[in-house]
C-alpha cells in the first residue's frame, strides 16, 4: 500500500499503524472509528510516500523507529 500528500498540502494525510496493520486517511478520525487503540499516528511532511509492504516494516523518512534495517528510506532509494 502506498500513500502520498502533494507537497503543498491541499489533500492531508494521517498514518496510523496498529501492531502489523497499517492505516491511511485523510483524517485521524478515520482511522481511529476503525482501530481506535492505535500504537503510533502522525503525518506525514508534504511530498513524502508512506509505503506499506506485506514483507517488510513500514518505510517512510518521517516516522524513524518502524524502519527496517536493511531498506533504504525513500530519499535514499532515489538517490
């Protein structure tokens, strides 16, 4: 599953990850009508993908403790 915000931040995007599932929306709220114990929430900064893969830990630059050891973040990978 993959997840953006533009850059300018017209369309918001809230993260939520409860255990191995994770949750993407426009709105906390959302999230939280589904799964309202959640383990950690944030958002994302503008432009930056949230990447959720079946194999491996979440993979994004703005939240650091869910990376996986041996996945290069985003900004990496491109680079």
């Amino acid at each position: 599953m993959i997840g953006f915000t533009d850059r300018v931040r017209l369309r918001p995007l809230t993260v939520g990850v409860k255990g191995p599932m994770l949750y993407l929306s426009s709105e906390e709220s959302a999230i939280r009508l589904v799964c309202p114990d959640l383990d950690h929430t944030w958002i994302p900064v503008g432009g930056e993908p949230v990447i959720g893969s079946l194999n491996h830990q979440l993979l994004t630059d703005s939240y650091q403790p869910m990376r996986c050891k041996g996945i290069p973040s985003f900004t990496e990978a491109v680079n």
